[in-house]
C-alpha cells in the first residue's frame, strides 16, 4: 500500500481531531492505442492511387511511396465520450460509455442533429512520395477525395487530390500526373456511428490500414472496387482502448 498512498500530514496526536492525509499515487499510465489514424498508402505498381495501364519503362521506380494519404479522426475521443484524449495522463482508470453498435441508413445520417456533427470532423494529409502536399480539415458525414472530377456523388464534400507543383524531379512529376489522372471520381468516406467506411471508384487502387504511416507494417487491405468496405470500427476501437 505504501506504494499506492503517501502520507502528507500527520495529525495523529491531535487530540480535538485525531487524523492523518494521505496521497494517493497512481502510477499507472492509459494512453491512448496508436489506432487514431488510417492510411491510405502506394506501395507498387499494382497499389493503392495507381493506374491501370502499363508503367512507362524505365518509372517503374517512381511510383514507390508515390500517394500517402492519412486521416486523423479528430472527435474520436468525443465518440467515446471524452473519456481519454490523446497523449494525456488519466489519474483514475476512464470509464466507457458504450456506443449501440448499428448500422445506419446514409440519408438519415444527413439528418442527424448538431450534436452528432463532431464525430465527422476528420483531418486529411496528402503526401506525395514523403512530401507532404496538402492538410486539412474537413466536416461532413460523406467526403469525395478525388481528382479534377465534376462527375461526384451527391451530398458529398469534395476534396482534390493536389497538384505536383512544387515537386522537385520532373521524371516524379510527369508520372504523378499519370496517376493522378486515372484517380477521377477516387474515393468516397463515409462516417457513421459505427465507423468509417470507404467505397473505392474509377481505376484507382486504393490499399487501407490503420497502422502508424511513419511505421513499417505488414500488408495492407486493398479495397475492391464499387464496393463499401469499413475502415475504422468504433466498437473495435473502443474494446482496444480497455483492453
């Protein structure tokens, strides 16, 4: 116990009020998992944001690393209630409230109340090979990350994959706009209360995982196309917090 409690003030021998203070020390540490972000990642010719069509010979080495794509959840401690920000120490074990874990209709969800709107806060970095080429923050049930494409799904926030200005090798240069011209219509997130999802369209390769980007890891999901996958499960995300 003496690890647990520090005795602070001793008024044992006072004889109108007999008490002692002890401080309780906790020496456990709740942080939250490394599962905040999910990466959409480039990993070869035949990966995620590549076109379907031939590598030009001789660029075959240019497409490594071309699109690293993550989204940072902004409010997914809100989902849980606030009860473990990011990179803070908690003096008590937190306390989870559940979430009902049911699926829900997209229309509906455009309906939802004010209150509901933090958990579509997402925040989306762009890099280009490592270099990193655009962040921001977007707010919406349903974002369209695309490429020079006027032909977007409706009730959707569109954001542009960006230009290769700025880039320094002209052989990167001219491959990326290769491959950033087969992205057209390119992904479509969905966020709803049990999770993010993502439906992949057009000739990209998308590949998704949840890993650390700056990280090695093993293989990631390729997503098919013109289908709905789930990316991010909140129920899941919320059971590894208290594991």
């Amino acid at each position: 116990l003496c690890r647990r409690f520090k005795m602070v003030e001793d008024h044992s021998k006072d004889s109108n009020d007999p008490h002692k203070v002890y401080l309780v020390i906790n020496e456990y540490n709740y942080e939250i998992p490394h599962i905040e972000e999910i990466t959409l990642e480039n990993y070869g010719i035949d990966h995620a944001l590549t076109p379907t069509e031939n590598t030009p010979p001789g660029m075959e080495h240019d497409i490594l690393n071309f699109s690293n794509l993550t989204l940072n959840h902004l409010d997914l401690n809100q989902h849980t209630e606030n009860y473990i920000p990011v990179h803070t120490h908690h003096p008590v074990p937190p306390v989870l409230i559940q979430q009902p874990y049911a699926q829900v209709n997209p229309d509906a969800l455009l309906n939802l109340p004010a209150a509901h709107s933090s958990l579509w806060d997402l925040e989306i970095t762009i890099s280009y090979r490592g270099s990193e080429m655009l962040k921001t923050q977007v707010s919406g049930p349903r974002v369209q990350l695309h490429y020079q494409c006027n032909a977007l799904e409706p009730n959707t926030q569109p954001l542009c994959f960006p230009s290769t200005d700025g880039l320094p090798d002209h052989k990167q240069i001219d491959y990326t706009n290769c491959i950033l011209r087969s992205v057209q219509r390119g992904l479509l997130l969905e966020v709803q209360n049990t999770g993010i999802y993502g439906y992949r369209q057009d000739k990209c390769h998308v590949f998704s995982s949840t890993s650390n980007p700056r990280e090695a890891h093993p293989e990631p999901r390729k997503m098919p196309q013109n289908e709905v996958v789930q990316l991010l499960n909140f129920q899941q995300y919320e059971n590894e917090l208290i594991a």
